[in-house]
C-alpha cells in the first residue's frame, strides 16, 4: 500500500506583498552541507580548479600535442571558468525571491513539501557532500528546490543549467549569481573545455559548502514522465569519493509534481514534430503575460538519501587508479558502470516518490471516458474518480488529496483551457483550434508535415496523455500482464517469457531497473489475481471478470503497443532505414490510419525504436551526420508476432465522432 506522507504549503502564509518582502528580507543563516575548516569563495573555487594536479598534468600534454604554449591554454582554462562558473551574491538572491514569490502569487501556486523529510535530512546533514536529484518537468523546477532551499535555512544549491540560459540578457547573469554553472550541451571536440568542466563539477562537489543539484534525466521530460538517465555530470561528481577525496557522498532523490506544467502546450507542439523556441529574454518576458493564471499546487518529494558508501559497499576500494596521487584518480571501468547503476537507481527512487495528484486523476478518468465515447455529468465523473483513487492506492502510488470533490472543483479551474463542462454538466476534452502552419515552420519541423484538422485533434490528447504518464510506471506491469494472459490459458513460465521481452521492448517508453523486475512481475500477477483481472485456473492462468479495472489495464498501454507495432510494419518494409526518415514516415503511417494520437509523438516512437534495437530486432548504426536502422528479421518477426498477439483491439474515433471532444474549429493562428 501507499505510504502516508505530510505535505504543507509553504507559500501559505506569506502569500501577501508584505509577508513576501518581509520573509526576503529576513536574516538568513543557512546550514552548510559540508562542514569545513575553510569555505571558499565562488572565486577561490576557480583559482583551484586552474591550480590543480590535475589541470596542470592535461595543459602539459595538451600543449605538446598542438604545439601550444602552456600559458595560452592556462588562459582558456581561466575563460571557461568564467563562462561556467558559478557567483554568490545574497542581494540578488533576495530581490529574485521576491519577484519569483510575487510571480508564484499571480499564478495562484502552493508548494508542497514533504517537510518532515527534509527537515530530518537537515538534522544530518554535515558530514560529507549533498547532491540533490531532482526530476525535470519544468522550467520552474530550478527555481522551486533553490527557494526550498531557502525557505528551510539550507545553504542554496549550486544548480546545474545549460548554456542558452547564460546567453540570454540579463538574466543569465541574474541566475549565476545565485548559484547556477553553466554546461555546454556537448564538451566533444573541445579537451580543455571537458577537462576544465570535469575539475570544476569536482571542485565543488569536494570544496563547496554548498549542495551540488542536477537533473539526472539531462533534459526537460515532454512526456512527463521518467527518462533514460544520462552519467555524464553524474559521474564527475562521485569522482571525488571514488579518489579519497571525501568520506562519502549523500544522494536525495526529488521528485516534483505538477498540476499544471507551464510548458504544457510548447510540449505537445514538440511531441509532434513543431521545433522548440529558442530560449530569450523576449521570449520570457512574452510568457509572463500568460501566468496571470490558475497554475495549481506543486508537489515536492524528498526520497530517502542514498549512502554513496553504503549503497556500493566494499566494491572497487582498490583499485589501478588508487596508486596515482588522489587530484590524478579518474573513474575506471568498473566505476563507470558503478555510476550507471546509481543513475538508474536514482530514476527509479525518483519514480517510486512520484505524487499521484488530482491532474493525474482527471486526466485517467477523462481518457477513459475518451476511449468509452461516453462524455459524463460532474457527479458521475466524481465517481470515477474516487474509483480512481481506490486503484491507484491500490497499486501503491501516492495519492494525496483530502477532499475529491473540491480538489476535483478546483483543477477544472486549473485546466479551463483543456477540459471544460458542457450544458449538461459534462466534462469533455477541449479540441485544439486548426493552425496554419507557416512555411517557415514547416522547413523546421522534425517529422511528417501533419495536417490542421489532425493537430487540433492530436495536441489536447497528447496534453491529456502527458498528465497520465507520471502514475503509469505502477500501472503498466499488471497491464501488460492482463494482455497477455488475455490471449487465452497461459503457464505462468510461458507468461514470464513475454511479459519480460515486452518490458525490454518498452524500457525506454517505461522507465524500470533490471534487478526489480522480478519482484516486480510477481506483484503484478498478485494484484491481478486479488482484483479479479487474472484467475488461477489449475497450474495455469486465465482472465477473470473484473471487466472495468480490465479496461482501464488495456487501454494504458495502447499507445505504447500501437506505437511498437507500427514501428514494427514500417522496419520490415524498409528494411534499412535513416532514422529521421523512419520517424516520419511512422507519423504519417499513424495519421493516416487514425490511430491513437499520442502514436504521433516522435518521442514516444523514438523510445520504441530504441526497444527494438535493445531487444535485437534492430541494429543501430551510428555515422558522423547520421544514424541508420537496420532490420534483424527474424528476431523481429518473433517481436511482431508477440506484440500483434497482445495489441488490445479497441476501435475508437479520436475525432468529431468522439463524444467527449468539444470543438471550436477556427483558424486562430499561426504557428
């Protein structure tokens, strides 16, 4: 079952002008995370990273590679530092806090928080470095653990942020000065540059007071839910505790919930193939006008930390690299997949925090309703929704919400643009409004050239879908498990076998972590027998009657197996395919044939592809502009076979015909 957690809104009682300037401007004296003789400036901190073992070891071999005088490196080495380094200045930190506070205010935002979580973190905390990992939906998400930070007197975060934010005027510098280093999107091609970043990361790991934070995931998450973890920043930042330089390192996995993702539409756009927008000042200042709006709560999660020490135990204590000194230790092979491991860890703790809120529960029930053809009345959809709530709790997801009915009230205020209520009191889907698609647009976009009337139809679903993803990690495995013993009488070994090749083909759609698999798969079995989805019937299995959960089972993973199969039906046509050709033509398939519209997504169809190659049925091959699939067909053949064996058969018009679609069909505007 789900564990009982405390959230308090910590926006409550300082949500007016004055409470906010006064709780700004108060004395302030945080806790450090690492205790220390000596705490260095955000200047001192580059002059070590310049001074280094290590730095100096990489100009001298550089400068004899290219024949460069070691002072011109030194001095690009000064130049990055002042390119990513990050700047402390407590006025500044203040004067954006109030401006963020009054921005939250217009957005009519509460933060949650799992305070008895952080503050027995607090207590703690102290003894070796603190790295927190927090999920990527938002924008806003660098903004909200910063200000967590501040609001529980704990030493603000030296965050993590790509390099378009420091490019962008004024506030670039605005953000490094209360903490941010910036990172190219990729150091290949440039040694000085990769070696200066990787001392830096490892400088303030090992030096600063202060808590390293970055999104393991590398990227904002379009579908709202949990991707494939990247190592890069990740592995800089345990090589101090792998070289001796400190006792031991403290993960804190966070997870953030929202109700409302500020960059909900720009997402949807982009999972269909519209690029996008370049990061600017401009481009800020024109989104402020749309955030004098209901934006709902945010949910703030803090896991359990992870003991770097404990975690990995007595592995690799010893090492080739032990014998160099500690500023020359690099991360050896064996560490390197050790580091993986974490990430991968990391994600999935991330998942098992997730906050089920009342969005998720909307969007369930409004999609299930969509796939019905049945819009409902308010108090009908109350219903469901409590229903709702009974499963998720039951599959043991967090739920929190105290009072449905009004909860349920207040996010239809939430999401006025995408759900509305009819004259009859029903709830129904908002269709978007056509678009003329520039030609300018047009020359950027990634995939098939999609026409108005199947945007319109295919953004607010894909919206829609975006809030269901976060809860479908505890829906899947009994889901899959359901639409295979669907198929008829089935030995729990021979259901093993597929269940386990259906979750490595969708591994990259569903994030999970080999080493629970099993326990997983047994407790979606055991929760399909005790709700009645699968019966035991003699040493076999076989369906049960539980007709509504069952539904709900088969239609969670449609999208995901639709997309696979037509993934599928395109590689055995082609054979031998470039992959943005194959994305397009994917989409174009799934326009035409008036599949369901999240199949559209170009994420979702990458993240198959993926699977495929992971389970064989696929090579990838990777040239200097470009990458091409490749065709195994016998290997795919028996993946196709399994995939068409379980593909729920549920015809359903995602279009005028669609009883909970509400349309508005006008040319509104240009994209």
């Amino acid at each position: 079952m789900s564990e009982k957690v405390q959230f308090f809104d910590i926006l409550a009682n300082i949500n007016t002008q004055f409470g906010i300037v006064k709780f700004m401007t108060r004395p302030w004296n945080p806790k450090p995370t690492l205790t220390m003789d000596r705490y260095y400036t955000p200047e001192e901190l580059k002059k070590i990273v310049v001074r280094s073992t290590y730095i100096d070891s990489f100009i001298e071999a550089e400068s004899i590679r290219r024949g460069i005088r070691k002072e011109a490196l030194v001095m690009e080495v000064k130049a990055h530092l002042e390119e990513m380094g990050l700047d402390k200045k407590m006025h500044m930190t203040r004067w954006l806090g109030i401006v963020s506070l009054n921005i939250a205010s217009m957005m009519k935002i509460g933060i949650f928080v799992n305070e008895p979580t952080i503050l027995k973190f607090k207590e703690q905390m102290g003894k070796n470095p603190v790295l927190f990992l927090p999920t990527h939906r938002s924008y806003a998400d660098f903004c909200v653990l910063t200000y967590i930070c501040y609001h529980y007197d704990i030493e603000l975060p030296a965050v993590a942020a790509g390099m378009d934010f420091s490019s962008m005027a004024i506030v670039g510098q605005r953000m490094r000065e209360t903490g941010a280093f910036f990172i190219r999107r990729s150091i290949v091609g440039d040694p000085i540059y990769a070696a200066t970043l990787k001392q830096y990361v490892r400088t303030l790991v090992a030096k600063h007071c202060a808590p390293i934070e970055f999104f393991v995931e590398g990227t904002r998450s379009r579908s709202n839910k949990s991707l494939m973890p990247k190592y890069g920043i990740l592995s800089m930042s345990l090589v101090p505790y792998f070289a001796g330089e400190v006792p031991d390192i403290t993960i804190v996995p966070v997870n953030l919930s929202y109700d409302r993702i500020v960059e909900q539409t720009l997402f949807a756009y982009e999972h269909i193939g519209v690029p996008k927008p370049k990061e600017t000042t401009g481009g800020l200042l024109k989104a402020l006008r749309s955030l004098n709006d209901h934006f709902g709560y945010i949910y703030v999660n803090f896991g359990t930390e992870i003991s770097l020490k404990e975690y990995l135990g007595n592995r690799n204590l010893v090492t080739s690299e032990t014998l160099k000194p500690v500023s020359l230790q690099q991360l050896t092979p064996e560490q390197q997949s050790q580091v993986q491991d974490v990430a991968h860890e990391v994600v999935s703790l991330q998942q098992n925090i997730v906050v089920a809120t009342i969005s998720n529960l909307l969007a369930l029930v409004l999609m299930d309703c969509l796939i019905r053809n049945e819009a409902l009345d308010f108090e009908r959809f109350l219903k469901e929704v409590e229903w709702m709530v009974r499963v998720l709790n039951g599959l043991g997801a967090t739920v929190y919400e105290k009072d449905v009915k009004k909860s349920l009230q207040r996010i239809l205020m939430v999401h006025h643009q995408m759900v509305s209520m009819d004259r009859e009191r029903r709830l129904r889907l908002v269709a978007g409004d056509l678009m003329e698609v520039s030609m300018e647009v047009k020359a950027k976009m990634k995939g098939h050239i999609l026409n108005a009337e199947t945007m319109a139809n295919a953004v607010p679903i894909i919206q829609l879908q975006m809030y269901i993803n976060p809860v479908l990690h505890y829906i899947v495995p009994p889901a899959l498990v359901y639409v295979i013993v669907k198929r008829g009488i089935i030995s729990r070994e021979e259901l093993a076998t597929d269940y386990h090749l259906l979750r490595k083909l969708l591994k990259h759609e569903f994030f999970h972590i080999d080493r629970t698999e099993k326990d997983i798969f047994n407790n979606a079995i055991e929760y399909c027998i005790r709700n009645n989805v699968i019966v035991k019937h003699e040493n076999a299995l076989t369906v049960g009657d539980a007709e509504k959960l069952q539904f709900l089972l088969k239609w969670s993973v449609l999208p995901a197996l639709t997309t696979l199969m037509v993934c599928q039906d395109v590689m055995i046509e082609r054979r031998r395919c470039e992959d943005k050709q194959v994305l397009k033509l994917i989409q174009q398939r799934v326009e035409a044939s008036g599949l369901h519209p999240y199949c559209l997504s170009l994420e979702a169809t990458a993240n198959c592809l993926q699977g495929l190659v992971l389970a064989g049925a696929l090579i990838r091959h990777k040239k200097e502009k470009e990458v091409l699939f490749e065709l195994v067909p016998a290997t795919m053949d028996n993946c196709r076979q399994l995939i068409s064996s379980v593909l729920p058969d549920m015809k359903v018009p995602f279009g005028r015909d669609n009883a909970v679609l509400m349309y508005n069909m006008r040319v509104s505007c240009r994209l």
